[in-house]
C-alpha cells in the first residue's frame, strides 16, 4: 500500500478548504492510498482552522497546524 502525507498551507481559504479535503481524500480512498492531509493555517481570521478541525473530528485522516501568525508559503513547507 502507498503511503502519502499532503501538506496543505491556508490562510483564508474558509471558502475552499472543505472541497480540497475532498479532492485529496478521493483520490487516497478511489487508489487505495494510506494517506494523511496535514493543513497549515496561517491564523485565517475567516475560520478556516475551525472548518479543518470539524472534518477531523469525522475522519482521523486530517489534521491542522494552527500557526499564531501568518508566516507565509515558504515557511509552512
């Protein structure tokens, strides 16, 4: 089985995130892929930690890294 984890940097995608949650995890379960999405918040003020959190609670398969500041691209990789 493969195994992947997915880095996701955010920061104000409240409006997005939750069909990206389900594009990636899609492609893990239609593939047989043993996966991990980790998303790297950059404090959203839009609730875009919030939004990852509830999904987590549903699937263990995602995570969120909730920063205190936004850091930016590069640094969240």
């Amino acid at each position: 089985m493969t195994r992947v984890a997915v880095c996701l940097p955010t920061f104000n995608e409240a409006e997005n995130v939750g069909a990206m949650l389900d594009a990636v995890l899609g492609v893990f379960d239609e593939n047989g892929i043993e996966g991990r999405i980790l998303v790297i918040d950059d404090a959203s003020p839009d609730g875009t930690a919030e939004i990852v959190d509830e999904r987590g609670r549903d699937d263990p398969r995602v995570d969120v890294l909730r920063r205190a500041r936004k850091e930016g691209l590069g640094r969240a990789y």
